[in-house]
C-alpha cells in the first residue's frame, strides 16, 4: 500500500509540473493575443467540479494544484458536496480544463485520499 501511494504521489507531481507548463503557456498565448488584438475579449467562466468519495485533505490538496496552474482559480470549497468552484480564464478551454484534471489529477487525489468506509458498531447511525 504505501509503495502504491508514494508511485501516487510521484505520478501526480510529474502530472502537475507538465499541466503547470502546457497551462502557463496556453496562459501566455492568451495574453499576447489580447494584446495585440487577435482576439478581442476575455470570456472567462465559473464551474464546479465533483469529487466523489475523497477526504477534505484531498479536496485542499486538489483546490491547492488548481490553483497553481495558470489559468484557473479556486473560489470555494464545499467539502460536504465534495464540490469545488472553479474560475477558468479562457470559456473555450473549460472543458479541456475539467477533462484535464480529472484525467490527470483525480486517480492520484484518490489513491492518497479515499474516504475510508466507516466501521464499527455505530457505522448504522
């Protein structure tokens, strides 16, 4: 089991360094092509993104990558929902966005952060 999570952990830190790049350069792109008129206008958008059956450690853990790739921010945490609120810069890429976390960032979250199922005699209550 901890051989599976420190793998986790490496595949997500791998995972992160390359969405922080590709993310800061599609950024980057953006930027330069509103400064010098290529398009015209920002159109950013909110979302929320679920994460079924992980702790509020992974949810942090998430919120705390997203966050640190350019491109999208976090606004709010609602760790009964498991839910997150997402603003992303470019409304064209939002579902790449989405796609992309859940593609690279939820199998790790969820190796090192799954709810464990409750046991004991007062797991009914």
């Amino acid at each position: 089991m901890i051989v599976k999570k420190i793998c986790a952990v490496l595949q997500l830190s791998l995972q992160f360094l390359y969405l922080m790049l590709k993310s800061g350069f599609a950024t980057l792109l953006l930027i330069i092509k509103l400064q010098f008129g290529l398009k015209k206008s920002l159109q950013d958008s909110y979302t929320s993104l679920t994460i079924p059956n992980v702790n509020e450690n992974g949810l942090v853990v998430l919120a705390c990558l997203i966050s640190l790739t350019p491109g999208t921010s976090l606004l709010a945490i609602d760790s009964e929902d498991n839910r997150l609120l997402l603003h992303i810069l470019d409304t064209e890429k939002s579902d790449e966005a989405i796609r992309e976390i859940r593609q690279k960032f939820e199998p790790y979250i969820m190796t090192l952060f799954a709810k464990q199922a409750v046991r004991g005699k007062n797991a009914g209550v």
